[in-house]
C-alpha cells in the first residue's frame, strides 16, 4: 500500500511473538514472574535502542520551518521546531525507559 491509502481498523501488518518467557506449557521454571521479567526486558531494549535512534535525529533534524501540526505542538516561536518536538519525545521515552528499569528492578527484589 501506498501513501494516503489506509489500513482496514482490526488488520495486523506486524505481529510481534517470542517463546522467551512463555515456555509454560510444563515447564516449571518457567512462572508468571518470568515471563513478565522477559517481557520488561524485551520492553526495555526496545525502549533503549528508540531512544538512541532519536537522539541521533534530534542531533542531526535542524529545519528551522515546519508544518502547522509541529508548530502548534512546540509553539509558533520554536526556532528548529523539529529537535523541539523530538525533545519532547525523548523526554517521554526516558520516562519509559526509567518506569521499566524500576519494574524489572521491583521484580527482581521480590524474587530474592
């Protein structure tokens, strides 16, 4: 499909799957806390290597004009409003990155 064509609402181009973590149909080794452990991670590399990739984009993005959706999004004054908006998003996927650490963190506490 080419640009301006839509995908159909319940349609799935990509499916994401892993039997890391989800090995339960037996396995003893294999609990809930493991399987959400794997998941976390799984979570977190993803979180981490976007993160990377856009702080490469906001070294390198400095157009200093920009379409009416980024402008309202950063404010008429922004001067590269695109880095402006990428800093915006990054200061979200760190938030991501630090909720996920924390949880894979709590986890690993709990089971000793």
């Amino acid at each position: 499909m080419g640009e301006g064509y839509g995908l159909p609402l319940m349609s799935r181009p990509i499916k994401f799957g892993s039997w890391m973590g989800g090995d339960r149909d037996g396995n003893p080794n294999v609990t809930a806390d493991v399987t959400r452990e794997v998941a976390l991670q799984n979570r977190l590399q993803a979180a981490s290597l976007i993160t990377k990739d856009l702080e490469v984009l906001h070294e390198e993005l400095s157009i200093t004009s920009a379409n009416r959706e980024v402008m309202d999004r950063v404010g008429s004054g922004a001067r590269e409003p695109y880095r402006d908006l990428i800093k915006l998003i990054l200061g979200k996927m760190k938030l991501t990155v630090d909720t996920i650490t924390e949880d894979l963190e709590d986890l690993r506490k709990k089971r000793g």
